[in-house]
C-alpha cells in the first residue's frame, strides 16, 4: 500500500499541461490511468509521470557516447 496522495482533475491538469476538460476524457476513456471515486477522477502523480514517460519516444540517455558536447 502506498501513501502517495491522490491528486485532483486540476492538479493532474498541471502535470498534464492540458485543460482539466481534456484530463476528464482522458480517464473517461481510459488513455490515462486514473480511478472514480463517486463522480470524481483521480489520480496518483507517479501514475501520470509513468504515463508521461511512456508516451515520449527514448532519445538516448544525454550522457551516451554519441552525445556531443556544446561549448
């Protein structure tokens, strides 16, 4: 059991840099992990930054060999 709090539509908004709106369909549909509770959505922040992750194509870790260094 984790003692992470749950967050709020809004709060995931803020994490999600979309409108509160779209966080809504996003649970509603099931594209983003959330649970009901009543007639309200929420949320875990490590649940959406997993989620977030998992949405970005991997670029390389930016201390790899082939990384280039600017000066």
């Amino acid at each position: 059991m984790t003692c992470e709090p749950l967050i709020d539509v809004k709060q995931a908004a803020a994490i999600l840099n979309v409108g509160a709106t779209k966080v809504k369909r996003m649970a509603q549909s099931g594209e983003v992990p959330a649970i009901q509770i009543g007639n309200r959505w929420k949320f875990r922040p490590s649940w959406l930054d997993k989620w977030l992750n998992s949405q970005v194509p991997s670029l390389g870790h930016p201390c790899s060999s082939q990384a280039t260094e600017v000066q």
